[in-house]
C-alpha cells in the first residue's frame, strides 16, 4: 500500500492508491446473474458488439461554470495561439486508453474528437483538422485506435464541433446555428448556410475520414447505414438531470431510466444504451430485463476502475467502487475523475505488471 499526501493550501488529505487490482470497499449489491451482460449487441449494418457494456464520453455538472460540461480526458496538445499545435493526441491519452482498451467493453466511446481547433469543449480536447494533420498526430491516432480495440471492443471516435458551448477563454464569438447566448459562454456569431457546408459539413467529413485511415473502422459503418445506436441520457447546459430526484429513482440507480422506459418502444431496429447512474450488476440486469434499454453506458465509475465491465463478465464482482463520493456533488465527482485520468495515463499497462489500477486513487 502506497499513502501520498497531498497538500492543497491548508488542507491535508491521505490519498490511498492499491498497488494491485483489488478494491478496499463496493457499493453493496445482491448476488446476481450477469450472463445477459455478456451477451452481444448485432446492429443494423451486420456488425455486432461483443458484449453489452459501453465506455461513454463523459458528463458532470461543474457549479463554478454554472454548465454540464462534457468530461473529456483533456490530455492532447493545446497551444494559445498556434491552431496547428491543438489536438494531437499525447502518449498518457494512449496510456488512459490503454486500461479502457483491456477492460472488455462492446464498445469504447472516445471523449470528444473536435473538427475545429478554435471551437472546442475544452482545451485539451482530440481534434483531426487540416490544420495539425501531419505525421506524428497520424501515428498517434492510430496507436490509440489500436489500444481501445486490444480485447475486441468496437471504437468510436466521437465527433464534435463546439459551437455555442466552446469555453469564453477558446473563442469568446464562436460560430454556431444562431446567435443566441448561452449562459457563461461567449457571444455566438451565427452561421449562414454557405458557411454551414464549409465552416461545418467539411469539416466533419474530413475529421471522419482521418479517423477511418488511423484505425477508427467503425466510422465507416456509421456512414454507410445510418443510426446503429442511440444512447440516451439527459439534461442541458443550464440545468443539469444528473440528479436523483426521487428515492424510488435513486433504488433503481440510472438516473434517466423513467425517460427511456417511455422512449424505448420508438426504436424497433435501433439498439439502445442507458447511460447515467448504474453502479451495480442487477440494477444493469434489471434494466435490460424490463425492456428499458439494450446496453449499459459507464463513465465515472470506470475513471476509478478501467477494466470493471471484465470483472463483473469474470464474477470477480457485482459493483463499482465506492469512492466515498456524495453521488450528488458533480462538482467533486469532475475533479476526481480528471484526477483518475491523469493519473491512468502516467504509464502504459506493460509497466503495470496488467493490473489496470494500479496508481489510481480510489478513495477520496
């Protein structure tokens, strides 16, 4: 056992990091068959996802900034000033990539993947643009594809433009559909048509092909056939529904599952995942047994625990960690997941003797 301290201002905290895959406490859950967890997910266009698990992009709900925010794991390149030098992809996000990449997900989701280097989510963000394409932001986008899909997981890459929501510091007028402020962003400039298919449309084009020769073969399908999936979640910018708003939603974990028992019905040829709240096996198993959703979407659970789809496939467990976390404080729950990123993509997982969670702090 390893105990770092660390001091910020005044305050003293004890860090405990295992240094193995064992985890000191888990949200207690009843014993559960998982094996419809294991099972996989066939898409429209005839490829099939091995197992039910999704790693998705990121959300919180950041007080400070008064928005949700889209949790990237902001570790590519940024410069201030030259675009060029925005976006490419870093050895510790390939690292990060690397423990999700061995965790044994039907399918890895990327954080965001932007179009436009001066309209981001964040700094830090993944951008294939015109402008840093070169030979090292290539190489570098292929080795991450190849340590996502290392257990046979589709990859995703997910593309984004910022638009209306790109940070004041970024771009304080961003371009976007209309000119229509949002709250604690800049003002937006809107965008004529002919702008739309050459600031927008071509953009998107180019960033999806990049993706496609680096490795991101899923990219093509999407193209070729249409909607394979949705995954639904909830909330706007302005307000957040990353909340439990009753006690009898808190139970059943998935903060949106009302919401998706209703809208399921509308997709007969569409898979569905449920992303938001899950952190045991049968509150997952339940879900899917009462036709609420095909998949199960993690994303803050998996920051602590990288592999945990492949423990619960293995029976090595029934839950997530439990990180001492109040499940209600988004605020908290972005730092310590930006925390957790950093610290998984400090080294590749042939450094780590395989055990995935090794250096991450669990426990706050």
């Amino acid at each position: 056992m390893i105990v770092r301290i660390i001091n910020r201002a005044t305050i003293v905290k004890l860090v405990v990091v295992m240094p193995t895959n064992s985890i000191h406490s888990r949200i207690p859950a009843e014993k559960t068959d998982v094996s419809v967890l294991g099972q996989s997910l066939k898409f429209r266009n005839g490829r099939a996802a091995q197992n039910r698990f999704l790693k998705v992009r990121f959300h919180c709900f950041t007080m400070i900034e008064l928005f949700q925010a889209a949790l990237s794991e902001r570790l590519a390149s940024y410069d201030t000033k030259d675009l060029s030098k925005r976006g490419v992809i870093s050895q510790r996000l390939v690292n990060v990539y690397d423990k999700w990449g061995n965790g044994k997900y039907g399918i890895v989701l990327t954080g965001n993947v932007h179009v436009d280097p001066e309209h981001l989510e964040s700094p830090g963000n993944i951008v294939f643009n015109k402008q840093n394409d070169c030979q090292q932001s290539r190489e570098m986008a292929s080795k991450l594809a190849n340590a996502s899909k290392q257990d046979g997981g589709l990859v995703i890459a997910q593309i984004s433009h910022g638009g209306r929501q790109t940070p004041y510091h970024v771009n304080p007028h961003p371009y976007s559909c209309s000119d229509i402020q949002l709250a604690n962003f800049g003002k937006p400039i809107a965008l004529s048509e002919e702008q739309i298919k050459t600031d927008v449309v071509d953009k998107f084009l180019f960033t999806a092909k990049f993706a496609s020769e680096q490795g991101w073969r899923f990219t093509d399908y999407v193209f070729k056939c249409g909607f394979d999936f949705v995954e639904l979640s909830g909330g706007t910018y302005e307000q957040s529904a990353f909340m439990h708003k009753r006690e009898s939603t808190r139970k059943r974990e998935a903060f949106f599952l009302e919401f998706a028992e209703q809208l399921r019905p509308c997709f007969e040829k569409t898979v569905v995942y449920l992303t938001g709240g899950f952190r045991t096996a049968p509150a997952m198993v339940r879900a899917i047994a009462d036709k609420a959703t095909d998949g199960i979407g993690l994303g803050r659970p998996i920051t602590a625990e990288p592999d945990l789809p492949a423990k619960i496939l293995r029976g090595e467990c029934l839950s997530a960690p439990d990180t001492k976390l109040d499940p209600d404080n988004f605020q908290l729950a972005l730092q310590a997941c930006l925390l957790q990123m950093a610290q998984m993509g400090k080294h590749p997982l042939s450094e780590l003797r395989r055990c995935v969670c090794i250096c991450i702090s669990l426990h706050f």
